[in-house]
C-alpha cells in the first residue's frame, strides 16, 4: 500500500536521499530548494511524498508551490520558475 503525506522538516533527509538516488532528479527536487523559494519570495509549499508502507520508504515525490496569478489566480505548481 502507498501513503502520501506532506514532508516537514523532520523528513527532510528521506526526502533528499530519494532526490539523489533518482537518475531524473534536479536541483529543483531537493529539499533546500523549498527552504529557498520559500524565504526569498515568500511562497507557500507541500512538499508531498508517496510512501511503500511496507518499507516506510520514500518512492516518489512532488514539491509544489502556491502561487499567485493574474491570469490564472491562485494555484499549485510544481516549480515555480
């Protein structure tokens, strides 16, 4: 069975070591790129993760963040820039 939960700090690690494991994974995936859009522009984030409950492993993720615009109002993307 596959859990999703939100990532907080506490995950962190598991988190970045999925990020580096995965062959199409990006500066834009790891953790601290969260901590970054977050302080520097201000937006909100879910950092989502899909869990093997058998395992209690990470295996696979999707950072999102909430931004605002004219055209489309206000909305959930995956990277910001």
């Amino acid at each position: 069975m596959t859990n999703i939960i939100t990532i907080n700090g506490s995950h962190a690690a598991q988190w970045d070591a999925y990020v580096y494991s995965h062959p199409h994974a990006t500066v834009y995936h790891r953790f601290a790129f969260k901590r970054t859009v977050e302080d520097a522009y201000g937006l909100a984030s879910a950092y989502l993760a899909a869990f093997d409950s058998t395992t209690d492993r990470i295996i696979g993720v999707l950072p999102l963040f909430k931004v605002a615009s004219i055209f489309f109002g206000k909305t959930l993307v995956s990277i910001p820039f």
